[in-house]
C-alpha cells in the first residue's frame, strides 16, 4: 500500500464542481466500472461523490492499479478536473469528473457484511454491529452534518444574545429527578457513589444563585430509564437558563433561536409567536399534551348530546363524573371497515380503555354500534355535535376523563397514520403551558407533584397549595414539534419557605431534605435573582428536522432497546480485581 508523502488533499468529493482546475481528493471507494479501454472509480467522502476517470492516455501502470481497486478502499487521487461527456443532475458533481494522473492507495478492505447505499434493507442490528460502516452511509452522514449545524447555530445565536457556556459537573450527588441515576463508584470514599446527571438542573440554578444571569451549555444527560424510539440512555440538550425574567422572556428567547434555525439551516423563515396552549386547552382539544398540529381531528365532546341515552357504557362513565368524547375521521367509511374499527378497539383496550363505540356512515342511513339503545332523534343529535356526514366514521370512548382524553389522543395520531393525514415535510410548532401543578394517584388518592420540586406554581394559585392541589398550575412550560416533546422548563422557586413546602409536598423529611439538597437551600439564603430555564432535546430536535423515526439515526453510536451498545458489546463484565478496588461485590447471574 502507498502513503501520503508529498501528497495532501485539496478538496472535498462533493466540491469538485468546475472544470480546468487540478485536485487532489481523499475517499472510499463507492463503485468502480471497467469497461475495457477505459475505467471509472465514483470516489465517496461525507460531501458527496466524484467521478475519477482513467482511460487509454493514462499511464499503465496507473490503470492497472486502479483496476485493482474496490469497494471501500481508501484513495487519494490527483488530477484535472474536466467536463464530463455524459452528464448527469443527480448528483452534485454530475457535469465533471477528474482525469486521474496520481493515484495512492491508502488502506484496502475487505468485503463489507452490507453493501454502503444510501438505501438498504439490511436489519438494523447487523448494522448497528458494524457501525463505522453503516455511517458512511449517507443518509447518516446527512442527519450528523445536519446534528452539527443545529448544534452550531445554538451556540452562535446564545452567545449573540450574551449568554455564556459554562460546563457543569459529570459527577453529581445523587438527587431525585424523576428517572434513575447511573451511578459512579468512588474508589478514594468506598461505598460512596456519584452520579451522572440526568440533567443539569441544580448547578445551573446555582449558576443563576451566583450571578452569571444568561447560562448555555451543550449538556449530556444520562437517565437510567427504559428505551423507545425517542429515547435513550444518554443523550444531549442545548440547556439554558436566565435571570431577572419570566415565561415569556424564555420562550421569546427560545423562538429567536428557532427562526434563527430555520433560516439558517432549514432555509426556511419560521413565523412567531408560535402558537400556545395551555395543558388543559391541549387534553381537551386534542387529548394530547404533545399534539400533532399537522391535521385536525379534534376531540368533541359528546356528553350532553348522551346525557340521555339508555346506553349503559355512556351513562355509567357520566354517572361516575367521567365523559363521553369522539374523534371524527372525515371521509374514512371505505378505509375504516368493521375488522379495521375491532383492530382499534383492541388497540386501545392495550392502554387501558373498555371498548369503543362508533357511527359508521357508508350508505343513506348510518350504522350505529349502539343504535339499538337510541330513541328518535338522539342519533341525529349525536352526529351534529360530532360534525358527521354521510362517508365518516364517529369514534367514541366513554370513561373517566383522564383515561378518555389520552385514549383519543393515541387513537387520534394512530388514525390519522392510517388515513395518510399527516402531511410530510411541514413543521408546526407549540408551547404547552400552565401544567398541573399535582397529579392524582388514582389508587391511593395521593397527590403528586408532576415536576421537579424547584418549579414555581403560578402567583394566583399559591393561595391553593394547602387545600385545593387540583386548582393549583405551574409556570412550567414545553415545546412540541409535530407530535415530539422537544423541550421542558419553568420558573424556578427562589423563596427560601416555599422552596421547603415544596420539598414537603414530595413526601421529603427535614432529613431527607438536608441530605438530598441542603446546599441549593443554604444558596437561596444569601439571595437568588428570580430566574428561569429550559432544555431543548439537541437529538430530538434533530430526529423531528430530518424526519427520521428514532433517534437511532440522529446519534453515532446509539444503545438499542436493552441499553446495549451492539459494536462495542458494553455494558460488560469487569475483572474482579477492578471490583475488588472498589469494593464492590456483584450477584452471581441466576442459571437460564
């Protein structure tokens, strides 16, 4: 194999685009076609591809060793760039190609367990094993360029706006945040342990305690939680928090960077204010607090139009003070046959509903699930206020509120997928806010604080902490992105006394408190600035831009379901001696 000795590269595959210059480029070799006389390498670096041609006036020992070559191996290649003969537009570089008269051959490789195309149907698991070469795929390369821009125009825009990026700990104490800690040995204060920080939640509240009034920080957060496509193990957030301000100084701030996105890296212009919701309007409306705003289909409310039907499911949920809602699918008698609305039933049986009603219309008269329980006139009731014509389908769940409202949002976004509602290519925005402040346990009666113990209720609900938790709202706040939760914040509490009602609200003992998060209440002590924050989901926001499905295909080295890194093998089993250093004992793995 050659090297590089007196031979550097000048450009990027994907650059080469005007002819009458001479380049030098460096890649992996995507297809090589010989045809005799003359030979043609498409050479491939994370820019693109360029033709390398070498014909009956090239040298022939130069000939032979690029007929030598194959898929994957790594070049280095000098020459001429010239317009080509046969052009192509599908491809940036496809008016030229580079008459070759220096070829090195850097490294060569063996047959790849899958072919590098941008499209592939290989399974995912075998290409998670071989990573490194699953990410020169383009596709990947195109969603970590795009993961490197967003990060880019975050840290431009903050620092514009004077903000500065101050680094907080990787090693923490362990502090309760809603997920599980991964946890960190000690090896100089055996059987003491640090955490990784699920977020940075805490410091950059000391941040705000100790004067730096605009903080950034590209943070890794680690949460010891199980997987799904839009989760994972570890992951990052572009974290921000700022003093002397309120909501709508954060989400003011917020959306410039959004606009300042878009136009930079999306080449698009995002109109703002963007719309809000409070959490209450969001499950009412859309049964969601995530909803897709990309389709309507928007829940009705049916209660009074049933109040009177001898229908037991319906007066039972009212009699317990639940309701009866529907969605209305617009045109989709022919799609949403009988076997299709069983399917949906069980669906939503699998997230906690007892069955599904519904009005299908396909001819002159409407086929009702419950119509043998209707008096005169109380179908045509129940069909205006659901806004249904002859061609839809009324689907409805009759129970307490809280299940029925997320019931009919999953079967929402799950119909609308099947009716192809969602338009691709379009980006709605939305702030939720207001949330509750206490969630009921529905077993034990209990009510729970639904956020972190720093976020601060809202002025006129202080008056309810004690006796009313239903009445009480926070100044907490998300972001949503077609259906994607990308960011959460709040105010925070700054007031030494509410910040310990808060911490007994949790169930937290004077102990417990002095012990989990005595220094942030000895720090509110000696004076905190009102301040306040959020985290945009760096990976998510990724994932949602580039349409993709999983966060799997926005981060380079991911964890599949079970939290294991497929190339690597992690987690694995360390030699006891390291244990043993840090006194720890492991249990023996229960015989299969």
């Amino acid at each position: 194999m050659d090297n590089m000795q007196g031979m550097k590269r000048t450009c990027y595959c994907g650059e080469v685009l005007e002819a009458g210059k001479t380049v030098t480029v460096g890649g992996f070799v995507d297809t090589v076609r010989n045809k005799g006389g003359i030979l043609f390498i498409v050479l491939r670096d994370r820019t693109g591809v360029v033709q390398l041609t070498f014909d009956d006036t090239t040298d022939p020992a130069l000939f032979e060793k690029a007929a030598s070559c194959k898929s994957e191996y790594v070049l280095l290649a000098k020459g001429e760039v010239r317009e080509r003969e046969s052009k192509t537009d599908k491809i940036a570089t496809g008016h030229v190609e580079i008459y070759v008269t220096e070829l090195r051959i850097l490294a060569k490789a063996m047959t790849t367990p899958f072919e590098i195309t941008p499209q592939t149907k290989v399974n995912e698991e075998l290409r998670l094993k071989y990573r490194y070469l699953d990410l020169r795929r383009e596709p990947l390369q195109r969603n970590l360029i795009l993961r490197h821009k967003i990060a880019m125009c975050a840290r431009q825009y903050f620092y514009e706006n004077g903000f500065l990026e101050i680094e907080t700990p990787m090693m923490m104490k362990s502090t309760p945040e809603g997920a599980r800690d991964y946890l960190v040995p000690s090896r100089v204060h055996p059987g003491e342990f640090y955490a990784l920080p699920q977020s940075p939640q805490i410091y950059k509240q000391l941040l705000m305690v100790a004067g730096y009034d605009k903080y950034i920080q590209l943070a890794r957060c680690f949460r010891d939680e199980d997987l799904r496509a839009d989760r994972q193990p570890e992951f990052t957030q572009i974290d921000l928090e700022m003093s002397f301000v309120d909501v709508d100084d954060i989400l003011d701030m917020a959306e410039g960077f959004l606009v300042r996105l878009f136009h930079d890296v999306m080449g698009r212009e995002l109109q703002t204010p963007l719309p809000r919701l409070t959490y209450t309007e969001a499950m009412n409306r859309f049964g969601s607090d995530k909803p897709d705003l990309r389709f309507g289909m928007e829940l009705t409310d049916l209660s009074d139009a049933v109040k009177d039907v001898e229908f037991a499911v319906f007066a039972n949920a009212l009699a317990a003070g639940g309701t009866v809602r529907c969605i209305t699918a617009k045109n989709a008698a022919n799609v949403l046959t009988r076997k299709e609305i069983d399917k949906l039933t069980e669906m939503i049986r699998g997230i906690g509903a007892k069955g599904l009603a519904y009005i299908r219309w396909v001819d002159a008269e409407p086929n009702c699930s419950f119509g043998k329980f209707l008096k005169e006139g109380e179908l045509d009731a129940i069909i205006a206020k659901a806004g249904a014509e002859q061609g839809d389908v009324v689907l409805i769940v009759a129970d307490k509120t809280s299940l029925t409202l997320p019931v009919l949002g999953t079967l929402r976004n799950h119909v609308a997928k099947k009716l192809d509602l969602i338009p691709e290519d379009e980006f709605n925005f939305l702030w939720i806010t207001q949330f509750p402040f206490f969630e009921k346990d529905e077993e034990t009666g209990e009510w729970l604080a639904m956020h972190h113990p720093f976020t601060m209720p809202m002025d006129e609900c202080l008056q309810y902490l004690d006796n009313a938790p239903e009445k009480v709202f926070a100044k907490a706040y998300d972001l949503v992105l077609n259906g994607t939760e990308l960011c959460s914040g709040s105010i925070r509490i700054t007031d030494y006394e509410l910040q310990q009602k808060m911490f007994e609200s949790l169930g937290l003992t004077k102990e417990e408190i002095d012990a989990k998060f005595g220094f942030l209440v000895e720090a509110y002590k000696y004076g905190a600035p009102p301040h306040g924050g959020l985290g945009i989901g760096l990976d998510r926001l990724t994932m949602t831009l580039a349409q993709v499905d999983s966060l799997r295909d926005v981060v380079a080295f991911p964890k599949v379901q079970n939290a294991r890194e497929l190339m690597s093998g992690c987690p694995s089993v360390v030699e006891k001696e390291n244990l043993d250093i840090l006194g720890i004992q492991t249990m023996e793995k229960a015989e299969s």
